[in-house]
C-alpha cells in the first residue's frame, strides 16, 4: 500500500477532449447532426512489442478479492483503466483524422477534433452533405483500423429512436436528452429527496 502501482506512477497526459459545453455549442449550430461511435475504442489500438510489457497488469481468475493467486496479464491492446490509454488512443484517432481524413475534407477532419473520446460527431446545413461526412469520417478511420457503429441523425423522418434513453421518449447525447426526430434536448433532472445522512 505504501508503494504506488506501475498504473499509479504513469504520466496521465491530456484527454485531448474539448470542453463538453464547447462541444454542445458546436452541434446547435448545425441544422443536421449525426452521431456515432467507435467500436471497442481503447482495444482497437495494438501495442507494439516494445509496450506490450508496460501494459501488464495483475489479475485474479476468481475476482480480484477472491485467493486464487495473482497473474500477470499481458495485453496487445490498450485498456480502459490504464493511465495513458485515453491520451495515446485520442493522438492515435487524431493523427489517423490527419492522415486519412484531412486530404478527403478538412471540414470532417476539424469535426473529429469535437468528439468526446470515443463519441463522434459531424454537422452540416445541408442534408446531402451531412450523409457525404458520414462516409468520408467512417471510411478515414476505417484506414486507421476503426469501426464505428451506426450513425444516428437529427431531423430525420420516421426515425424515432432515443439515443441511450431507458425510460422514456428522450434519449442520451453527453449528459443531455436527445431526441433524434425532433432534434430536441432536455436536462435529465433528478432529484433526491431522501433525509440526509452523514
């Protein structure tokens, strides 16, 4: 306990993420929005051999709290939880944008740098040209060796799905209810009336 662990002793490094209300700014501006996001993001960076040991970490086949004894566990791939992972696997998807995506369309290119880590975004006034982005961000990626899972747009006819919603008619975009039909957000209130304890 008085050692810290290799994780705890790593550089974090910037998420690389804008401000979350930049971002929601951003997407209001446009009159079509979609939304999609990368499959298994951390996982779809491989380590080379020489970081493949600095990605080890210890782990216990019955549960970390159970006696079975502790193994090492080498992984080819980043992992959510490691300090650096969110850091290297956004300069990773940044460089892919510049490589693969900037040549096709700048516009897409300067769109990926207000995605919130694996949450992707494009815009546009023009309906035509929102669908154009969707191929040129899905295909410039694809070079870089992600999937993205399926876009979800606003103002789109018949289209009724609540992205994230569980309970209701709304759905989720970063903290905020979305309606995709529509293009409507609300604030997810709740409040807690329980007797504080202490």
């Amino acid at each position: 306990p008085d050692v810290p662990s290799y994780n705890d002793s790593q550089l974090v490094g910037s998420s690389r993420n804008r401000n979350l209300q930049e971002v929601l700014i951003w997407q209001r501006q446009w009159c079509y929005l979609s939304q999609s996001d990368i499959h298994d993001f951390y996982q779809a960076h491989e380590l080379s051999s020489e970081d493949v040991m600095l990605n080890c970490f210890l782990f216990r086949r019955d549960g970390f709290c159970s006696d079975s004894p502790l193994e090492t566990v080498i992984s080819l791939s980043l992992n959510f939880g490691a300090r650096s992972a969110q850091c290297l696997a956004q300069l990773a998807k940044f460089l892919t944008g510049k490589m693969y995506i900037y040549p096709v369309s700048p516009d897409v290119d300067h769109a990926l740098t207000y995605a919130i880590t694996d949450d992707l975004f494009v815009g546009s006034s023009d309906k035509q040209k929102l669908l154009e982005m969707e191929k040129v961000l899905e295909s410039g990626l694809k070079e870089g060796g992600y999937t993205l899972k399926k876009f979800r747009r606003s103002n789109t006819e018949g289209d009724e799905i609540m992205i994230g919603d569980k309970e209701g008619e709304f759905g989720g975009n970063l903290g905020l209810s979305w309606r995709t039909s529509t293009d409507t957000w609300k604030v997810p209130v709740k409040l807690n009336f329980n007797e504080k304890q202490r």
